[in-house]
C-alpha cells in the first residue's frame, strides 16, 4: 500500500555535525562553492575542484642566458614611482633566460602550460605582433646539468593600445612536456624566449616581467 511507504529520513534522521543520519553526496559544483553544510564532499567531487596550482615567477628570479641571452633591467613608471624587473627581449635575435624550480610534492609529474606577463619598450604600436615561448627540463642526482629540453610551447599576443604603458598578459601556453623522467624533488629547469622566427613582427624589445606555470595536482605529499 502506497500509504505505508517510507523514505530513509522518515526512518533515520538527517545527519548533522553531533549525530548520524543519512546524507546527500554534494555535487563538484556545490563542493567549490564551500558554502553548503547540509552536503557530504568526496573524494572524486574535492579532485574535481583542486585540480591545478599556478606558481608565479617574477623576472628578478631569472638569470640571462650567457649566449643570446636577454638585457636585465629595472623600469620607473614615473607617475607613481612604480618600479618593475624585466628583461628586454630584441626583435630580431632570439634571446633567452633561465629559472629553475623544485615543483611542489603534489604535482602530478606530467605537462605544465605558462601564461606571460609582459610589455614592451617605447615606440610599439597597437595591434603587434610578440610570441613567447617556454621549455623544461627535469634533473635528478647525478644526471647531466646540460641536459637536453623538452618541446618548446609558443603563445602569441598582441600589443595593447596603451602599448608599452600596459600590462599585457598572454593566454595559456599548450601544455608541454618537461624532459628527462621527472619524479619527486628534481629540479625542473626552464627556458624562456622570444620566438622571434614565427609570426612576431613587434619591431621593438619586448619585456618580460614574470611567468605563471601551472600544473596539475594528483600526488599525495608525504612526510620526509
């Protein structure tokens, strides 16, 4: 009889911070929202929402290559007195820098992507063409500080029209591929350029100010 029938929580009560019940598994969606307290996350819905961290590193980290490598400066936005590292990348000979990172332990060991900050040097116009590119590679105990990079990945941008008086900030590069195997603790070295034989037609240095690398977090972070 349709009358008798009975739903779980007219049996056992709602589940609360003080007591057991029955509950309701919360969506990703509710789970990022971090505001739901009648729901119960998982652990599929909380990998969901906390997939990927960012790590920025600002110019004043990076080093100059010693063959092409960029000009390392620092510029007055005079109004304010705000001042920014850079390095000045030239229009036509592809130059380069360097950082070096240890990734975080929760990183999932597989591609990362960057987005650049960046501007340019007096006398660019809007509409110009740059393109910046980046390349990693993984070094363990004992392997070759010379090693050999992984597949460069190249993000294209456009001068803004506030031109060198803007910050400009790229898409996300494709994802690539850090070279070597890399696992727990390696130091993961990076190279950054301008690629200057694509389609940049920017006839004035370009300025980088700093690179987001992001990555995907899977791994559990143990304890030394």
């Amino acid at each position: 009889d349709a009358t008798n029938l009975y739903t779980a929580t007219d049996v056992v009560s709602s589940a609360s911070t003080s007591a057991e019940g029955v509950v309701e598994l919360a969506t990703s969606a509710e789970t990022a929202t971090g505001t739901d307290t009648g729901r119960v996350v998982t652990p599929d819905g909380l990998a969901d929402v906390y997939q990927y961290a960012n790590i920025y590193v600002d110019a004043g980290a990076m080093v100059s290559t010693d063959t092409n490598g960029a000009d390392a400066d620092t510029n007055e936005y005079a109004t304010n007195d705000v001042n920014y590292d850079y390095f000045a990348f030239d229009t036509s000979t592809e130059e380069a820098v360097n950082f070096k990172l240890i990734m975080p332990e929760n990183w999932d060991r597989s591609t990362i992507k960057a987005i650049f900050h960046w501007s340019t040097e007096s006398g660019s116009s809007a509409g110009d063409t740059v393109e910046w590119a980046i390349k990693a590679a993984a070094l363990a105990n004992d392997d070759a500080i010379d090693a050999s990079w992984g597949t460069q990945q190249v993000i294209s941008d456009t001068v803004l029209a506030g031109t060198n008086g803007d910050l400009h900030i790229t898409a996300a590069t494709p994802a690539a591929t850090v070279a070597g195997s890399p696992a727990l603790g390696e130091l993961i070295s990076f190279e950054v350029y301008r690629n200057v034989g694509g389609t940049d037609n920017c006839a004035e240095d370009a300025w980088l100010f700093g690179v987001m690398v992001q990555y995907k977090i899977t791994n559990v972070v143990a304890a030394w």
